[in-house]
C-alpha cells in the first residue's frame, strides 16, 4: 500500500474526506484533480478549507493541508475541468486505484470516467450523497460489471425506504460535513481495502446507507451485463 498511486477527481466534501482518509493511512502517492476555487458555503462539508482559503483554488489548499497531514505521502496536484472521456484518460496513467468523487456534468461525469477505467484497465471506486443517503461503489475494469452494465439495470435509479422505491419523488441533496465525510471515509476504507489486498465490500457493488435511519441500508450487485456496449465481449477487444 505504501507504493501505491491512487488518482482522485473532485475535492469537494467527499472528495477531501477521501484524500484525508488515504493520505493519513498511508498511501503511497496520491493525484488531486480539481478546477474550482474554495467558497464560503463550501465550508459547512468541506474540511480541509478554512475561512482563509475562500477564493482560493481548491487544488492548491487541499495539496498543501495534506502534505502537511502525512510527510511520507507524495501528494500532488491539477487544476483541470474535465469535458471528456479524453481528460480522464492521462488521470488515470500509473494508477493503482482511482476515485471519482466529482459530480457534474450529471451522469456523463460517470459514464467518462467508467470509459476512460476500460480503457485503461484502472479499478475505479465512486463516492457520493443524495440526501440522507451515502453511496459508495467500485468497478474493477473485466472483472466485475462496468458502470455502464449498472445503468441498464432496471433498478439503478431507485432508491428504496421500507423496500419501496423513491422514483418520482424529491430527492433534496441536502449536506452537512457529517453526511459528506461519512461517504468519503467509507470509500476511503474500500480503496486500502483493495489496495492491501483484502476483502472489499462494494467490489462491482453499490453500497447504499441511510444516516437518517442507520438500519436502512441495501447493495445493488453489478454482475457483468453480456450485451453491454462498453465491457461486453465485443467492447473488450476493441483497439
């Protein structure tokens, strides 16, 4: 794990609690990418920022809180605003794992980022929050289903409650700091988990859990969908 290199888009709440998470446990090398500067209401989730730091690009904070974290980690940094699969590519060069905790452009943010892991054979984890509820997943490029493979589930968009589905209804995205870095340490834990070689959790599984009410919580497995057009077999031997 100490000679591990493990890419990082998105430093936004859950961002930073992941970037906190690995850094301090260890990593070897971490890359933050990110384009956006710190804002005052940012605050309220995003704890490596401080009032000091509004105005000021998040690349730039975060590389310097977490250098200072941990000596021993390589931590670096990129101001890039991601518009395709092709700036996520180059993101991906050398990495042991790589975690997607950006969320615009909707959907297609996922979708390039899961092209880009298949092209590059690079197992990629995802953290996000919908409201009360913290989401964490990975995808392993081959080996488990792709996002894609998850998308043409029937069920994907349905978050449950008493095992009914929500579709349809409001979904408020609603934060505070406990609800970001909650979803952020958790995908923390299932990047050392693979990183060291053990046991994950959410490997080609989505992982939902409510903290509104801590015994609401359910998986979404990701077996591989044969006729998918990104890890399909005729997408695997593709140039």
């Amino acid at each position: 794990m100490g000679r591990a290199r493990v890419g990082l888009l998105g430093l936004g709440g859950t961002g930073t609690a992941v970037a906190a998470g690995l850094v301090a446990s260890g990593v070897g090398s971490l890359h933050c990418v990110d384009f956006d500067v710190v804002d005052e209401a940012n605050l309220t989730r995003q704890l490596l920022y401080t009032e000091r730091d509004v105005g000021q690009p998040k690349v730039k904070t975060a590389v310097e809180r977490l250098r200072a974290m941990n000596s021993r980690v390589e931590v670096t940094g990129e101001e890039c605003q991601v518009r395709s699969v092709e700036d996520i590519v180059p993101l991906m060069a050398g990495c042991d794992a790589f975690v997607l905790c950006a969320d615009k452009p909707v959907r297609l943010i996922q979708s390039w980022t899961n092209e880009a892991a298949l092209r590059t054979r690079t197992p990629w984890f995802m953290a996000l929050y919908t409201g009360p509820m913290t989401v964490v997943g990975s995808f392993l490029p081959y080996r488990t289903g792709c996002y894609t493979c998850l998308s043409r589930r029937p069920d994907r968009h349905e978050f449950q409650t008493d095992g009914k589905p929500l579709t349809g209804q409001p979904r408020p995205n609603a934060v505070i700091a406990a609800s970001a870095n909650i979803s952020g340490h958790l995908c923390a834990l299932e990047v050392l988990y693979h990183l060291a070689g053990l046991p994950q959790q959410v490997a080609g599984r989505v992982f939902h859990q409510s903290i509104a009410r801590w015994e609401h919580q359910y998986f979404i497995d990701v077996p591989h969908d044969p006729d998918c057009p990104s890890c399909g077999p005729r997408a695997e031997n593709r140039s």
